[in-house]
C-alpha cells in the first residue's frame, strides 16, 4: 500500500484572527489605569492620565484611540483588534500580544524593545523609527507598513511576513531570522544584510538585496583595482 503524503504549502502558516465576541461593552480609557484589565471592552475614547503599565486587555476593539507617547510598559493585549489608533512615541517595552490586528495604526518612533508578538498582523500602519530591539515576533504579519529606519537589532523572526513594506535604512544587525519573507518590500540601505539567513525573496529583489549583503560582508567592488596607479 502507497501513501501519499500531502506536500504542506509554501510559505508560513497562516496568522490566527483575534477571537472577539458579538458584543461589546463600551469603555471610557480615561477611567483605566495600571493593572487594570479590560475584556470584551469596546474602547472609542478618553486616554489614560499618564500611561497605564501593565494594563490588560483581551477580546476587545480599539477604534480611533489616541494614546500618543504613553507610557504603556508592560502592555498585554490578547484577541484584540486597533483600528486607527496613535501610539507614536508610546513606551511599549516588554509588552505582551497575542492574536492582535492593527489596521491603518500609527507607531512612528514607538519603544517597544522586548515586546512578544505571536499571530499579529499590521496592515498600513506606520512604524517607521519604531525601537523594536530584541522583540520577538512568531507567526505575525506585516502588510503594507512603513518601517524606515526602525531599529530590529537582535530581534527574533520566526515564520514572519513582510509584505509590500519599507524597510529602507532598517536595522537588522544580530537579528535571528527563521521562514522570513520579504517579498514585495523596498530594502535600500538596509542594515544588517549579513543577518539575513533563512529569508525567503522575490526574484525581483536579488540586486536590491546584493549591495547591503556585500557590504556587510566587507565586500568591495572596484573595477579599476587592477589599473596602473
């Protein structure tokens, strides 16, 4: 007897949607503070006064909140979803995220070094000079986002998707890289090329890729070496 075993399909597993419920019950993040937890929260307005670390929220929707520059340490989000919310400049360290999707999110310069992302997917958000040092992030998703010049050094990429991003002038020294795709994405001057093992790239984007790679392996190119000086 043959069998026949089903060949699993290119690239990474899918990213698992935030499991919400039918209803939810209106916030006002004005009233959260720190180790607050919210759940099955409908959160449109109010911010909270000076941050709020370690707050929780799970099985919520955040819809158009304003929490620019906060200090949001600690931060644990779980089937959650962030529709055209402002986190720029927000303290994120050592936040927690599992099964989140943002959407159309601002997080230009945000700080969130160490920050655990698992099934997370950014679609047209803006996370350029983001400081994402030593985040992990595990079958996550980014689509569409700006990432010029944020900060990846010794961040952890597993089954992760870069799709159609700016990831001009991004750093990616002493970066693991594991089931990485990149296709689609603007990669010029991109820093770090040589932590670039294990990444999956579209024909398309060989000679873009070449000249950071080179560089970083101490490559030089130079066509009149050999002319009399």
């Amino acid at each position: 007897m043959i069998v026949v075993v089903p060949r699993p399909a290119p690239g990474p597993p899918a990213v698992e949607a935030p499991r919400l419920p039918d209803d939810l019950t209106p916030v006002d993040g004005a009233a959260l503070g720190d180790d607050d937890r919210v759940d099955g929260a409908l959160w449109t307005e109010g911010t909270p006064d000076g941050g709020a670390q370690e707050l929780a929220i799970s099985a919520s929707r955040l819809s158009n909140v304003r929490l620019t520059g906060l200090d949001l340490d600690g931060l644990t989000l779980l089937d959650t979803v962030l529709d055209g919310c402002e986190l720029s400049g927000a303290q994120l360290t050592g936040a927690r995220w599992e099964r989140v999707a943002l959407t159309g999110c601002r997080l230009s310069g945000l700080v969130a070094s160490d920050l655990r992302a698992r099934h997370v997917r950014f679609a047209d958000c803006q996370l350029d000079g983001a400081w994402l040092r030593s985040a992990t992030f595990d079958f996550c998703e980014l689509v569409g986002c700006d990432l010029t010049a944020a900060d990846l050094y010794g961040a952890r990429l597993t089954r992760t998707r870069f799709l159609h991003c700016t990831l001009d002038r991004a750093e990616l020294s002493a970066a693991e890289l594991d089931e990485v795709a990149l296709h689609g994405s603007s990669l010029d001057r991109l820093g770090g090329a040589d932590a670039l093992r294990g990444v999956v790239i579209a024909s398309d984007q060989v000679l873009a890729l070449a000249l950071p790679v080179l560089t970083a392996r101490g490559i030089t190119i130079d066509d009149d070496y050999l002319d009399p000086r």
